[in-house]
C-alpha cells in the first residue's frame, strides 16, 4: 500500500469542540487506511468452516484497525493534545523528486547521471545549499559510489547511459 | 560443558577466517562511520547498509551485519557523548552524565568507559548465548502453533509497552504493520493480496524498504524542516586524555556488572531488547547509589551502567531470534530479512542444520566487540571531525546512498519509489507522533502470527481457548496481559504524563 495518508496536510484551523487536533486526524487517517484495505480484500476468500480463507486475517486486522483508529480520534475529540505539527514542503518536495528521478532514471541512464541528478535536486531541500561546494561533493560522492557498489561490492548495475554505451 | 566448549571452537574455527575477520571489521567500522551521523540511528544503520552484504557467503554476510550492528550501537554512544544527539533509541540515557562528562573535558574516559563496558558485556553475553542456545532450543522443540503465536502477542505487547507516548497509538502501529504484512501472495492459498497486480507487490512489501522509507528518508525529510543546523552543539575543547582513571574504574566497575546482568536478562525477552535494559540499568543505579543527586551531573556510572546494559540486550536478543526464530525488535527483524534473502530460515532448524553459522556468529559477536575497542578509542576525534560536515551536504549524500541501496536489492525502480513513499508515511507518523518501531515489528511478525494463528485454530478445530488452555501458551497470553495491566496502571505512567504536559505548554 504506498498510498500516502496525507489528510491532515494543511488543516490547519480545526473545529474547537476537537480538543485533539493531532490525534483525531491521525485517527481518521488510520480509519481511512482500515477501510481502504478492508475494500482491497473484499475479494478474497473467508472463513470456510474454521479454516482460515486468503482474506481472513487481512480483514482481521483491517477491522481492529478501524476500532483502534477509531477509538485515538474519539480521544482527540475529548482529551487536549497537540495540534498538527506544521508541515514543511520544501524537503519532503524535494527530497521525493530526488527519490522519484533516481528510481526513473537508473535504467536507462545509468548510476552515474542519476546519483548525481538525484544529489542535486536533493540538495533543493534545504535553502542552506552552496551550490559550488554542493556540486564539488555531489560529483565525489557519485565516483566514490561507482566505484563502490560495482566494483567493491559486485553490484550488478549500469553505470552509464544506454546509449552511450552500445 | 564439553558440548559448550565444542561449539564455540567451531565457532571461532569459522570466525577468525582471515576473510572474517576482514568483513567483521568492516562491518563494524562502516557501521560506526554511519552510527555516528547524528539522526541516523541502528535501524537505519543497518538498513542502509543491509545491501552491500548481499554479495558475500550467507555467514559471512551475517557476520558482517553483525559488526555493522554493534559499529552502529557504539556510534550512536559516541554522539551521545560528544554532541549530545542520541544516534538512537538506546543511547538516550546515555546522554544525561554522558554529555556532561564531556563538558567537564571528561570526554576521553566516558567515550572509553563506554566501550570498555560495551566489551565485558559483550564477554559475558557470549558466553551466556552459548550456554542457554541449546537448551532453549529444545524448549522451542516443545512450541506448538498455539504458543508460537502466545509469544509473539507477548512480543508485541512488550514493544507497545516500552514504545515511547501513547499505548494506543503504539498498538495502532503494530495493527497497521501487521496490515501491511498482509500483501502479497497468501501463504496457503498462494492468492494475491492487496497487490492490485503490480507483479512487485506479488512477494509483498520488502521489508528493507519499508525501512529504510519509514526510518531513513522520513528521518532526513524531519531533520531537514527541524533546522538541524542549530540543533547542534559541538563541544569545543579538545579531548583530552583518554584513559579514565583508576578511581574511574573503581567506581564504574560495580555499574558495569549490574549493567551486564541486568541487560542479559531482558535481552533474552522477546520485545526487551536494548532500550528497555538501558533505561532500567540507569534508573536501577540512580536507586542504590549513596549520593542520587551526582546523576545528570556527569557521574561515571550513569554512563557505565546503560552502555554495558545495551549491549550485553543486544548480544542476548540473539537467543529469541536463532532460538525461536522470533525477532525481539526492529533491528533482530532486520537480520530476519537479511537471512531470509540468504535463503536460512532462522529457527530451531538453523542450530542443528547449520552450527558452524550460528556458533560463527556468535563468536563474531565477541570479536565484533573487540574490533569496537580497538576501532574507536584511537578513532574518536575523526568521528568528532565527520559530525563537523554540515547537514546541507550530509543528507543528499543519504538519499543517494539509500535510494541506490534499495535499488540494489532487487533491481526494482518501482522497490525505490515504494520507498520514497513510505518515507512520506514515515514522515506523517512522526508528525503525529506514532512511533515507526511497532509498525516494522508487527510487518515482520504478521506472516508469522497468521500462519501460526491458522494452524492453531486448524489443529483445534476452531476452538479459539485453545490459546489459555495449553499451559505453556497460557502463562505467555497471562504475562502479556499483566504487562499490558502494569503499562495503564498510572503509577507507571507518571513519566508519561509529565511529558505530555510539558508539550502542552
């Protein structure tokens, strides 16, 4: 499941009867992955007679889930807590377009390109970032990394552009 | 007694192979070079350095992973000490007298008394695995279903209990890992679940990226809006003199026994593990010391006592896993995995079929220690000197490396994207405040909580008190109960609470 459970990005302002904030959006989103994975295993096989089915323990576990889920909202509503903790966007942004890039581009382009590509589009998360210095790193940290994970460590994986090399 | 003797010959007939050797003190010197960066603790240690033993013999790859695990666990004590930033869970304790010791200029001697306990725990925690590993694998010979899955709801309880904030959101994440470990091919039917056809999720989700998203990339993107920059505080005189004195050692030697025997046992129990034993051997010290009030002050013991503590908990967390083939925490799940890519299924079967892995291992725990010794005391002021790069360049040097480590395990773009994601989900459970540890364990313990809970009820025929009436799996189910009963008990939720109202305010 790589569906990202991001409800409570930007909810600042919050009803005031919720005293909870963090955790009743927690809970809900923990409801939410409860009944996303209960829809998921609709289709599988239940109980039959007191064997277990294919979908027996995932629904098992979907359905306490849901009551957990439910219960740390309820919580939220009664009980004060912290609000939701600001999201940064910058480095989560950034830092998955670096992750998403080197994922797209290690086939076709190699380690080299897209360990280096990755780095610097990485190095956008922070506004800290000197570029020179950046780059100057970014370029010996992807040799050290060419040399090591094929050569030292016996890696199977391409290191330049496809079409470079044929 | 001979038997005892025999097996750790084999042991280290299989260890002190030069190659061993070699990969042992790698392994411990990589993971103590990436133990050190603050923020990146011993789960994501080994994690991130998981990949790069897939090349090797499975036992060398183990004892590899072995060193990088007690590299990873000395690291993290040796930013405790000099910067104040616990590398993980375990070493938090160690910073109270840790820290000022080193603002004392007393650096030197909490580094080496660290790893001087570090080593006789590590002594005698060898030993112990050798002399309990037999018997407590017949013991295993006498679980049936019903029990293995007794200890492991006992397991999970004990990670709930010792998982830091809320109870209930701790039992949450254990739910949602268990979930989790949900998709992929069923174990009996062999249908697909929740795989939605993508042909990467028919195996499941990995287990190392799931890690390595929840604990790596979610760490980075959390460091990177936390300002790490300023979170940074580098002691500035130079340490000097590195040998505690004799007094030194008078007074912390009494600390590093209780420490020892202390973490020994709650090593051994599932879900102890390492934190839980530094935490009690620091407190167990602050009660019977004569003058309470030298702790937090840079008193030896209260950096003796949890270091030896930690890792004699490390050493004998071994037993559950090799034994029982039942992690007792994140990082023991971590070597499941890492076995399981080897092809060994780790349980009773390993010890009898593959003794020269097992006592290898073990052996190489010892001698992982002793590389520890010899790595870090002359190497401390270089890993002073690796905190000095700045974060701005240290994380996109993480990212690369993690996001070609992960791709390195299967050669799946997709493993890396999955990744990414779960650093996202990782990210939104630290927002939150949900704990990831629970959620890895319960991934790892879904397959084999599902099977055995099928099994049992198979074999009695549905009837689910199968669980209280078999004695040995009612004494586990009544322990985990009577945690559960201490853990909401307020007297023990005191600490708790006094957090919670500071972050209120």
């Amino acid at each position: 499941m790589s569906d990202t459970p991001s409800a409570g990005a930007g909810k600042s302002i919050t009803p005031k009867w919720i005293r909870g904030p963090q955790d009743f959006v927690g809970g809900l989103a923990l409801m939410a992955v409860a009944l996303f994975a209960l829809w998921a295993s609709s289709d599988l096989q239940g109980m039959h007679g007191f064997s277990f089915g294919a979908g027996t323990a995932p629904r098992m576990f979907a359905v306490l889930l849901l009551g957990l889920g439910a219960v740390i909202a309820l919580m939220g509503i009664l009980q004060d807590g912290p609000h939701v903790a600001r999201y940064a966007w910058r480095g989560p942004l950034f830092v998955s377009l670096a992750i998403l890039c080197f994922a797209v581009a290690i086939r076709p382009l190699g380690l080299v390109v897209s360990g280096l590509a990755s780095f610097l589009i990485s190095a956008l998360g922070t506004p800290e970032t000197r570029w020179v210095e950046t780059i100057i790193v970014g370029i010996c940290l992807t040799i050290g990394c060419a040399l090591l994970f094929p050569y030292v460590l016996g890696l199977p994986m391409p290191l330049f552009p496809r079409f470079l090399v044929q | 007694m001979a038997d005892l003797f025999h097996n750790l010959a084999l042991g280290f007939g299989v260890a002190v192979s030069p190659i061993n050797l070699m990969l042992c003190l790698i392994g411990a010197l990589v993971g103590t070079l990436v133990g050190v960066l603050p923020g990146i603790g011993t789960i994501a240690t080994v994690a991130m350095l998981l990949p790069i033993t897939f090349g090797l013999p499975p036992v060398g790859a183990l004892i590899m992973l072995a060193g990088i695990y007690y590299g990873a666990q000395y690291g993290g004590s040796t930013t405790s000490i000099l910067v104040n930033i616990p590398g993980e869970a375990t070493s938090v304790v160690t910073t109270l007298d840790g820290f000022q010791m080193a603002k004392q200029g007393r650096a030197g001697p909490a580094l080496a008394i660290a790893a001087i306990g570090s080593f006789f725990a590590g002594c005698v925690a060898t030993v112990l695995i050798a002399v309990l590993g037999a018997p407590l694998t017949k013991l295993a010979l006498a679980f049936g279903p019903a029990e293995y899955f007794s200890l492991m709801v006992l397991g999970l309880i004990f990670a709930v209990v010792l998982a830091k904030g809320s109870l209930l959101k701790a039992i949450a994440m254990i739910v949602f890992g268990l979930l989790l470990s949900m998709v992929g091919s069923d174990i009996e039917t062999g249908a697909s679940r929740m795989a939605f056809n993508v042909p990467e999720l028919a195996d499941g989700l990995g287990f190392a990226t799931v890690a390595m998203g929840v604990f790596g990339f979610a760490e980075i993107i959390r460091n990177l809006d936390a300002g790490a920059e300023m979170d940074r505080q580098l002691v500035q005189q130079k340490i000097s003199g590195l040998m505690p004195t004799k007094k030194d050692m008078i007074d912390a030697f009494p600390a590093i026994c209780r420490g020892t025997v202390l973490g020994s046992i709650l090593g051994i129990l599932p879900g102890g593990g390492a934190v839980i034993a530094s935490f009690a051997a620091y407190t167990l010290e602050k009660k019977i010391a004569k003058d309470p009030s030298r702790f937090g002050r840079g008193a030896i013991e209260g950096v003796a006592a949890p270091e030896s503590a930690n890792n004699a908990a490390a050493q004998t967390s071994f037993i559950p896993l090799l034994t029982l083939g039942i992690p007792p925490n994140a990082v023991m799940a971590l070597m499941v995995g890492a076995m399981t890519i080897h092809g060994i299924v780790p349980g009773p079967q390993v010890m009898q079929k593959q003794p020269e892995l097992v006592w290898g291992m073990i052996t190489s725990m010892w001698i992982g220690n002793l590389m520890l010794i010899i790595i870090n005391l002359p190497l401390v002021g270089i890993w002073v000197r690796l905190l000095r790069v700045p974060y701005r360049l240290m994380f996109p040097s993480i990212v690369v490396f993690c996001a070609i480590g992960i791709y390195s395990i299967n050669n799946a773009p997709v493993d890396v994207v999955l990744a990414g994601a779960f650093g996202l989900v990782g990210y939104w459970l630290i927002k939150h405040e949900f704990e990831p540890a629970p959620l890895l364990l319960g991934m790892v313990l879904g397959p084999l909580m599902e099977e055995n809970l099928r099994r049992a009820l198979l074999i009695s025929r549905g009837d689910w008190s199968v669980f209280i009436t078999r004695p040995l799996s009612a004494v586990l189910m009544a322990g985990a109960a009577g945690l559960l009963v201490l853990a909401v008990l307020p007297t023990l939720r005191k600490k708790r609470d006094e957090v919670f109202v500071e972050s209120e305010g």
